[in-house]
C-alpha cells in the first residue's frame, strides 16, 4: 500500500508538471496577435460552421469566461463576428469571416506541427496506451472536487470533536490546577510566598507628610505613578506607598 501511494504521488507531480509546462508554453504563442486557443476556435467554426458560444466553451473546454475573452480578440481583428440567434435572442453565435479564413490558409500547418511536436517520438502501442489513459483519467475527474471538499469537511470535523474532548478531560482532570495556572499566566493574584518589603521611597517635596504601612497593588490599580515625581510604570502586585513606587524584594 506504501508502495502505491508513492507511485500515485509521483505520477501526480508528473502530471502536473506537464500540464503547467503545456500551459507555459502553449502561452507564448500569438499567431499574427492571435493566442494559440483563438486559432483553435477559428478551426473549429471554419470547420463545423457557425457555433455557439456555450458549445465552443464546451467542446474546447474553455470556461465562459476565457472564450468570451477570445472571441472578443478574433472579432476585434476582424477574423470572426458575432450575432444572435432569432430563435433564441439569449444565445450569441461566433462565425469565421473571409479575413479570418485568409488567415487560417496563411497558417495551415501550425495544428499538425503541434500534433507532432507533442506526440512523435511514440510508437502506436505507446499511442494507444496513452489514449487510453487519458480517457480514464477524465473519466476519473467526474466529481473529483466534490470528493476532496467531502474528505476537508471530514477531517475538520474530526478536528473539532477532538479539541472539544481534549478540553473536557483536562477540565474534569484537573479542575483547581487548571484554574490556578490560568490566573498565574493572566496575573490575576501573584502566587510567590513570602515577599519581604523595604521601607518605601519618599517623594522629597512630601517627606514630611505622614506615611502608611505599604499595601498590595491589584492588577486594575497597575498603572503610573501618581505622585508628580514618580512617573514610572510599576506592574500589577509592586508594593506601594500612598501612590509612589518601591522596590520589591524577594
């Protein structure tokens, strides 16, 4: 089983790889400043007559988008024209014009050039091998988005049942210990023992005032100084003197 998923996952990269080097090179070319899938169109109307949009799309395996891109090129140099069809207003149909078949006799020989460019070095076993692959790898496409957007659901769900019950046992493990380390990390009491206090600075314009034994600062009192001179950012649970910063000693 090992086996064959190496084999299928070095026959996918193979794969892609040629289908993005096609697509690379297949990019490059502009026929008279026509992309090679226009000529392509221009052969299939010069050879079957006017068609529809919607079954050129089909038939090139084009998206509506891309051939309505492409008619736009042919049009607007005058190789093709478009018109609708009175029976169904909604349907556009893409015919070739004599421009258009004066440039295809010009170029006649670019379909049979990329035929054998692609496929020469075969022998006709190897021919009728590859037709059959590629048959049933289409066929094998059928539903293939479908199918992974199931097994991506799958797993995510699983994922989730899963974080749901590993929260659950910690909490039911360790209820208390769980509490304590969620307040130590967000600082809500400072759970250090024995914290030995020093006698607290006095601002020298209030060195006279009276002074207070020193109290804890809780974590919504941390914030600057409030004595004029004391401007320092003390952190949640320093030990203060009526609003002036000391040190803490452990």
């Amino acid at each position: 089983m090992e086996d064959n998923c190496r084999q299928y996952e070095e026959l996918d990269w193979l794969f892609r790889r040629m289908v993005r080097k096609f697509v690379k090179e297949r990019d490059k070319i502009a026929v008279e400043g026509i992309p090679l899938p226009a000529m392509l169109i221009l052969h299939k109307i010069n050879r079957d007559g006017e068609q529809k949009l919607g079954d050129l799309a089909e038939q090139l395996d084009f998206s509506p988008g891309a051939i309505t891109m492409l008619c736009d090129k042919l049009e607007k140099k005058g190789y093709a024209v478009r018109r609708r069809l009175p029976e169904d207003r909604r349907a556009v149909a893409l015919g070739i014009t004599q421009e258009g078949r004066r440039l295809l006799a010009r170029q006649h020989g670019l379909s049979r050039e990329s035929n054998q460019l692609l496929f020469f070095k075969f022998t006709q076993q190897e021919l009728a091998v590859l037709k059959k692959a590629f048959i049933r790898i289409t066929d094998n496409l059928a539903g293939y988005a479908d199918a992974i957007l199931r097994t991506a659901k799958a797993n995510e769900a699983r994922r989730e049942e899963g974080a749901v019950d590993t929260a659950a046992a910690q909490a039911d493990k360790k209820p208390v210990s769980a509490l304590l380390n969620l307040c130590k990390e967000r600082s809500i009491w400072d759970t250090r023992p024995s914290i030995r206090r020093e006698r607290p600075s006095i601002c020298r314009r209030k060195r006279g005032a009276a002074t207070r034994s020193p109290r804890r600062v809780s974590p919504r009192e941390g914030r600057s100084g409030r004595c004029g001179c004391h401007v320092s950012v003390w952190k949640p649970g320093d030990d203060v003197h009526a609003g002036k910063r000391v040190r803490r000693v452990l």
